[in-house]
C-alpha cells in the first residue's frame, strides 16, 4: 500500500502572493507540487510552461509533478526535464493512444531519472493500457475534462481507479494511482475507497489555510 500523497495544482494559486503561497505548500504536509501545463490546442486553455517551473524549483524541494495537457509532448520534455521536472505524465491522447509510442516516452524519461507515467481523459479506456502498467511509476485519471481548475468531480471515473488498483493487486506492481479534479473532503475518501493514493488538488487547497487543506484530505 502506498503512502497518500497530496499534490496541490498551482493552477489555483493566488499569483499575487506567490511567495506566501509556496511558503504555506512547503509547509505543509504536501509532498508533491502539481504543475499544470496546457498549450491551448491539446486544451481549450493556456497555463505555463519551463520558465515558470524553474520558478517554482528554485522556491520549493517538493516532487515536481509535470502534467503535460500539450499536443507534441516529446518535442518540450527536454526544456522541462531542464526546468526541474521530477515526474512527468503526458496524455495518451496527445500520442493517439499508441502504446509503442507511450513506452518508448516512458523509457526514455526512466532514461534520465525522472519518474513517469500517463494521464487519460474521462472518455479514454484504461483498460487497452495494460501492457504499459509494469513500466510506469504512476497513472493519472483526469476526474473531470482537463483545462480548468474548479470543476465538479466525476464519479465515474473511479471505475478506472478501481481497475487499476484491482490490476496493481494481482501483479503485484506498485505505482501509484494520482486522481485529478474536483477533489475535496468528501470526493478525497471516495478517490481512497477506490484505490488512489495521490490526490491532486487545486481550488480546494488554495481557498483557504493551505496546510489545514492539505491536512483534511490526506
Ligand atoms: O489538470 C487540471 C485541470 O485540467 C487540474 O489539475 C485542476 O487544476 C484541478 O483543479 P481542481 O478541480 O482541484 O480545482
């Protein structure tokens, strides 16, 4: 069983404080920074990209956990790796669900020491990416469309968690199962129930006292 992790999306933080705001997450008991990237053509909306997270390397020694919601995810990885990227998922969508392709960008991560798996959006099936479980070091579900912070929870996608956790069991592999969006209180106990062990967490953890948050749902 792996230890419950919280990883707060700085897609949510107040930009006007920034230095309180990353002094609150390191702080507190988050042990993953949740950095997310969108290109505006993968999703309907645009974020940040290495710059940024150099930014955020150089104020916090939290995991950096890259989520790449872009359209040509090999062609940036390097610039990322650069900037301070821990883990990175990308989207299996962004390489047309082809597994070959999606192992050979895990390798080539595994490669340079950064931690790495995938991420599905809620109508991908998980189910055809079985082959790839022995070489991740975690799987991303998306609980809701990605592209915005502040969105509600879809329950049904913790169909695909307990999937993964049932196939986790029976192999006897150990990466961990992240869930990302609309995770508060109550969605946080159903993502464990299921079989998550890495929450990530935006608009909740940065609406109020940041350790407290983070604390409430680990
Ligand atoms: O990747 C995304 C959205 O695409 C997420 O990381 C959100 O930033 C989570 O925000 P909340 O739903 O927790 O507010």
């Amino acid at each position: 069983m792996n230890e419950h992790i919280v990883a707060p999306s700085v897609l949510s933080l107040d930009y006007t404080h920034l230095k309180e705001q990353v002094r609150g997450l390191n702080e507190s008991n988050a042990k993953w920074l949740h950095f997310d990237v969108m290109d505006g053509h993968f999703v309907p909306n645009i974020t940040f990209g290495p710059i940024i997270l150099h930014t955020f390397d150089q104020m916090s020694d939290l995991f950096m956990d890259v989520h790449l919601m872009i359209s040509d995810p090999e062609k940036y990885i390097p610039d990322f790796i650069k900037a301070g990227a821990d883990g990175i998922t990308f989207h299996t969508e962004a390489v047309g669900n082809d597994i070959e392709h999606i192992r050979k960008i895990i390798d080539d991560l595994h490669a340079q020491s950064i931690k790495a798996g995938f991420v599905v959006k809620p109508k991908t099936d998980i189910k055809q990416f079985e082959p790839l479980l022995p070489i991740v070091d975690y799987i991303l579900i998306m609980s809701v469309e990605p592209g915005f912070g502040g969105q509600k929870f879809m329950p049904d996608q913790l169909e695909k968690v307990r999937w993964l956790d049932a196939k986790r069991q029976e192999k006897g592999l150990s990466f961990r199962i992240e869930i990302d969006g609309g995770i508060n209180e109550t969605t946080a106990k159903e993502a464990y129930a299921a079989g998550c062990d890495t929450l990530v967490a935006g608009s909740y953890v940065f609406k109020a006292d940041i350790a407290k948050q983070v604390d409430s749902i680990l």
